[in-house]
C-alpha cells in the first residue's frame, strides 16, 4: 500500500529528500511546500486526514499539549510525532528516522483507526498512550 506523509516544517527538507530517495514507493509531502511557510496546523491537519494521508510532525509542544494531540485524533489524522527531531545533531535526526522507518511504515500499515504514534530515539516508535 502506498502511504502519503504530509512532514510539517519541524522535519529537515534533507530528511524528506532522504526519505524520498530511500523509500520512493511512498510519497512525502512538505507543508511548506504543499500550503507555504507558516500554515496553521488545523489547514494541512484537515486536509491530510480527507486525503488519508500521515503526518509526520517534530513539533515539540506536542510533549506538553494534549489538546493539540487530540486534534490530529478528532480531525482523523494518524500521526508520527518526533518531538526531540530537531533538538538533535543533524545526524543524529537521520539516524533516528532511518533506523525505525521501515518500523513506522509497518506499523502505519496495521492502524485500523486514527492513531498518534511517538518517534523517539531510545524507545523508537509507540503509540502515544497519553492523549
């Protein structure tokens, strides 16, 4: 199955391109470049979750903001949610995704319902249990 993942601004443009190099049977979308710099969360979120598509986020205030992680649930979005992404090195952040992506990707595949996942670089991808 094809999956589209719709990466917010907090996801390196080198990440996106690595991705769509290294796994070109999936599509990456930028929000930046789908809707320009700066588009309020609920506008890609709405329109990510009537196209099916995934959102990969490194937004930090998800940790600390269950609304917002509600949102994606009641909009319909399922997400992946780095929120140390862009705290580390930059070669860390690839290390980080590479080494769980075909994890993501399988586990994205399995969802039978909306589901916030967290990407992390010890514990790797989980459902967020929290929301």
């Amino acid at each position: 199955m094809i999956l589209t993942f719709m990466c917010d601004e907090g996801v390196s443009p080198r990440i996106v391109g690595a991705l769509r190099e290294l796994y070109p049977e999936h599509r990456y979308l930028r929000v930046r470049e789908e809707f320009g710099p700066g588009t309020p969360d609920p506008t890609w979120i709405s329109m990510c979750a009537e196209r099916g598509f995934i959102g990969f986020s490194a937004d930090r205030a998800m940790v600390r903001n269950a609304a917002k992680r509600r949102a994606y649930l009641e909009a319909g979005l399922t997400a992946i949610i780095a929120p140390q992404l862009s705290d580390l090195p930059f070669k860390e952040q690839h290390i980080m995704v590479f080494k769980y992506w075909e994890d993501i990707v399988e586990i994205v595949n399995r969802r039978n319902k909306p589901t916030i996942f967290k990407l992390t670089s010890k514990a790797g991808i989980r459902e967020w249990d929290s929301i």
